[in-house]
C-alpha cells in the first residue's frame, strides 16, 4: 500500500503523524518511509535514520555552441518558460527558470543546443529501525521541487508492504505529484475556518486522482465544528482524532515522536493504522459511506 | 511605500495571524496573500470583492482527433509522460508545447488555460489582493507574482505606506516568487528542530535574494529551551529576532470566529504582536 499523508494548510501535523503512523504499522510490517516534502523536509528530525547515502539530483538544462548558433531566435520564440532569450544575436539563458522540456535543443534549425545536467537537489536513503527511509533535499534557489519527489517516488523501495509518504503542504504541483498514485491518502487538518478551507481544496485533488481519502483532525479540541461538519457532508471518513498537547508539543519540538514520547497515544496510532488498511482493502464506494 | 513579506519555511507557524494583524494596525496598507494554494488572509478580513480577474497559467494542448494519426511523435518527446495517442494528462502536463511543435500533422494546438481567479478587494483595514488558485493547479509562482505586483500598483496610486504580503511555506518557486523586489521579510518560526531547521534554510533564501531577515519566535513558552537556541544561533548568525509571542489561545479563538487575532483582546499574544509591530515599523522606517 502506498499511503501519502498531506494537508492543504501547513503545521497542522502531517510529518507528527505520518512518523508515528510508519512507526505503529512497522511493528508487523516491512514499512518504507519517504519524506516529500523536499522543501521543508522535518521527518529524519524524528526518525533519525542511519548510514545515509546520497545521491544528486540532476535536470537537462541546454547550453549554446556559439560556432552554430546564428541567433535566429527560434529557441526563445518556443520556450515556454522565458528561460531563453536572443539580445543582439546572443542567447542568454536563464537556467533557473528552465523546466528542462528539451524543446530548444530538439527544435533548433542548426543544431546548436546540446544539453547538460545541472544539480537541482539531492536524496538521502538510509534506515531507521527496521524502516527503509529517504527524503530528498531540494537546492536553496531552485524553484522544481516537483522533480525531486518524482525521483524520490520513481526510485521508492516496491518491496515493502506499506509506504509511507510525507507530503509538502499545498495543493499545487508539489503535493500533486506526491499523493498521486498512492492507494490512500490522510488529510491532516483542524477545526479553524483556515484548516476548513485548505482541507476543502486537498479533497478536490485527491478527488480528481481518484485516491481514497480519509480525515484527521489535529488539535481537535481547539476550534469549532465546522470541519466535521463538511466531512459528514462530504462523506469523508474520520479516521482519527488529536487533542492538543503541551506534552506533546514538548516532545516534538525535541525530535522525539508521538509515539516514544507519549505511550497513551501508542494505542490511537495503532487504531489509526488498523483503519487506513481497512480502508485500502474496502472498494471506493464503500469508503464514502 | 515599504514591503514586507512574512515567510516561515515551515508551515504553521502563524504567518497569516500576523499578517492580518499588521494589516489591522499598519495606518495605511495594502494586503498581499501570496499563499495562493492555502490562501487563508481573507478569511480574518471580510473582503469585498471589487475586481476579479482570471489567472491565465499558460498553454496546454488540445488535440485534434480528426486529424491525429496516432503516429507516436509526441508522445516520444513529452519528457512528463503527458501525452499518448492524442489523450493529454492535464496533471503531467507542464505546458512547453513540444508535442504541439513537433506533430506531422498540426494536429496539437496549444489553448490559453485559466487555473485561478485573482481579486481585488476592500477590507475594514486597506485593500486586499488574493486569489485562488484551482486545487491541483500548477505555475503558482506566477500568480504569486501577478498578486504581488498588483498590490505594489495599488500602494503607489493610493499612496499607502506598507504592503503587508503573507507568504507561502517552504522555500521553493512560490516564496521565490513572493520576495522578488522585496527587502525585508520577518520570518516567523517556533521553537523546535523543525523550525530550526527549516528557518536556516529559508534564511539561506533571503541571503541569496538579498532579503533582509527579521526573525520572530511564535509559541515561544511550549519550548524555552529551543526558544534559547534559536535566539543564539539568530545572534551567532547575525540576525536580528525580534519577537516572541507566547502560546496564547485566545489568539486561537479569534481566528476560529474568523477575526484578526490582534483586536479581539487584550492577551499576552495580542500584546506581544503590538509590541512586535511596533518595533519592525520602527526597523523598516530607520533601515529601509
């Protein structure tokens, strides 16, 4: 089973209970866990995973034979990106803006773009306990994080009965390519009318990729009852529910999971786990009661 | 006219609460929600919408079945596996338009694709620019910029001293985006590794952007100890912190009625973010 866990809103708890989550369903299960949130990437705070090995990260960006190139302009003309432009005959390029389409160097009348690989970030594997774990780490000025996590999905580990994925918050490109695939997908939200809001536009993507969608609501204790309001009318299910806690807060904010830190809360991870299998195994109609 | 983006690298930490605080105390200025896959500023504001506009992303293909011939090319070229036998996945789709390029018949024509709206709105406290970008949608960063621009448009003609801009989490093309021509951020974060963590990042961001960083420690009490270290790594790294607001539920509960967190009461909370409105007005004045 691939498992994404996401949210529209950031800090509502994804990576808290994602760790906790992978940690409960390890204990009879091979788990690997990715974090995807290559931006803000938090999990290896928590897991604390061994003997890591990287890897760059590379995309095709385009470079100009000056000998070939006659400043035709055809390049710029076709990019979509505003990544090329021809000044006096010259091509300037402007590779951070480039999304590596290949379109230049294919589409050139003289042949005169070859492209070359540049480093956009890197992925770290390693393990932590008896999980296999790698994240990603996109490069502080680089702008496709996208593509990081494709290559963190691309090469996930397919022998483990459960993956575990950390998505970044967000509903755009990055969450995108983080959930889509996955057999389900936990949306961790709260009960504000902000939690509300982003949870609403989560929903609609994991609608449109047809991923079978469950709620948690963090820090349920704090807000109102709008959110379980619009799940009952969704037909969403609740699958868990956290309190806020000052303990807990504490234990986090050292790196220590929900899990370890706190044995009370062993028991609603364990609960949790049991109904996302259970929800992979229904088929979808059954899962929008 | 002075700009300030807020930006966390982490999500969560508060950044629209702030935001809609300086906007409610700021004498005059307009609002930026850069946030604009969790756009979240409008919801404490109660805007009315004055102009709304589509957000035009870029192109996609249309194929032209009666004349595809199924011959393959494109799909040879797509390097986002988007396109097959004339059927185009709009998801994988980044829009270059190479299949429409290379097909033998003219078969793919690229079509303007509109993934958001953006507004223009009046708030009790100046107006507010925001938008909604359709969930799912790609090219965030250029809305960004759209939302961006147009709020600094909309200071010049009305002569406002602040744009108050919230910003989105992380630190890849969307806060890019948000610190174009920006000087100055305050970076909220709180005390944990986590946003340790993600604040050096960010703070990276602003140095190579040449941002200048304030940094301010939100929920500062659930740890004093994280809270100490942030505030001596900000001094060893020369960075100037100067905030800190304590967990403070009645900050919660105002938000939760859809209220900006400052004018609700009289709490710790609300007091430190006078207090930390106060000194950044005082800053940004002095330093530019």
């Amino acid at each position: 089973m691939k498992l994404a866990v996401a949210s529209g809103k950031g800090g509502t708890g994804k990576t808290m209970i994602a760790v906790s989550l992978a940690l409960s369903l390890a204990q009879k299960r091979s788990v690997a866990f990715i974090d995807a949130d290559v931006e803000a990437p938090n999990a290896h705070l928590f897991l604390k995973p061994q003997g890591l090995g990287s890897e760059r990260v590379s995309m095709r960006v385009p470079e100009v034979d000056s000998q070939l190139c006659n400043g035709c302009g055809t390049c710029a003309d076709l990019c979509a990106y505003n990544a090329l432009a021809v000044i006096k005959g010259q091509v300037l390029l402007f590779t951070e803006l480039c999304h590596g389409c290949g379109g230049c160097t294919l589409l050139c009348p003289h042949s005169a773009m070859v492209e070359v690989s540049r480093v956009i970030g890197v992925i770290e594997r390693g393990s932590a306990g008896t999980m296999e774990f790698c994240h990603g780490r996109l490069n502080v000025g680089e702008v496709l994080s996208p593509l990081i996590i494709n290559e963190l999905k691309t090469h996930a580990p397919s022998r483990h009965a459960v993956v575990v994925i950390d998505a970044p918050p967000g509903t755009s490109c990055p969450m995108v390519e983080a959930v889509s695939g996955c057999d389900v997908c936990l949306l961790v939200t709260e009960p504000t009318p902000f939690g509300q809001h982003d949870l609403e536009a989560a929903v609609e993507v994991t609608r449109s990729l047809g991923i079978k969608t469950g709620v948690v609501v963090n820090r349920c204790d704090q807000g109102d009852d709008r959110v379980y309001q619009y799940c009952r009318r969704e037909g969403l299910p609740i699958l868990a529910q956290f309190p806020f806690s000052r303990r807990l807060a504490q234990a986090l904010s050292g790196g220590i999971p929900a899990w370890e830190g706190l044995k009370g809360w062993r028991h609603a991870f364990t609960a949790l786990g049991e109904q996302v299998l259970k929800m992979e195994s229904e088929d979808t109609a059954s899962c929008n009661y | 006219m002075q700009l300030l983006a807020i930006i966390s690298g982490k999500g969560g930490t508060g950044k629209t609460s702030l935001a809609a605080s300086f906007m409610a105390l700021a004498p005059l200025a307009v609002g930026a929600d850069c946030d604009v896959d969790a756009a979240n500023l409008s919801l404490l504001l109660s805007p009315r919408e004055e102009e709304v506009e589509d957000f035009v992303a870029g192109k996609k293909p249309a194929v032209d079945l009666a004349r595809c011939q199924r011959c393959g090319r494109c799909q040879e070229v797509c390097r986002w596996q988007a396109i097959k036998t004339g059927e185009v996945n709009l998801i994988r789709c980044e829009g270059c338009g190479v299949c429409s390029h290379v097909c033998p018949q003219e078969a793919i024509s690229m079509q303007d694709e509109i993934s958001g709206q953006w507004f223009v709105s009046a708030t009790e406290y100046g107006p507010l620019v925001h938008a909604r970008l359709r969930p799912g949608a790609g090219n965030s960063g250029k809305l960004v910029t759209v939302v961006r621009k147009r709020a600094q448009e909309l200071a010049l003609s009305s002569a406002s001293q602040w744009v108050i801009i919230d910003g989105p989490p992380g630190n890849g093309c969307p806060v890019m985006a948000t610190l174009s021509g920006v000087k100055a951020a305050l970076v909220v974060t709180e005390p944990s590794q986590s946003g340790l963590h993600d604040l050096g990042r960010v703070l990276d961001l602003c140095h190579q952007l040449q941002v200048r960083p304030y940094v301010c420690i939100n929920r500062h009490d659930l740890s004093s100890h994280f809270t100490e270290i942030i505030l001596a790594w900000c001094h060893q790294q020369d960075v100037t912190t100067l905030g800190k607001i304590p967990y403070d539920t009645r900050l919660f509960d105002s938000v939760v009625a859809g209220n900006v967190p400052v004018l609700t009461s009289d709490s710790p909370g609300a007091l430190a973010i006078i207090e930390l409105w106060g000194q950044l007005e005082d800053r940004l004045t002095k330093e530019g």
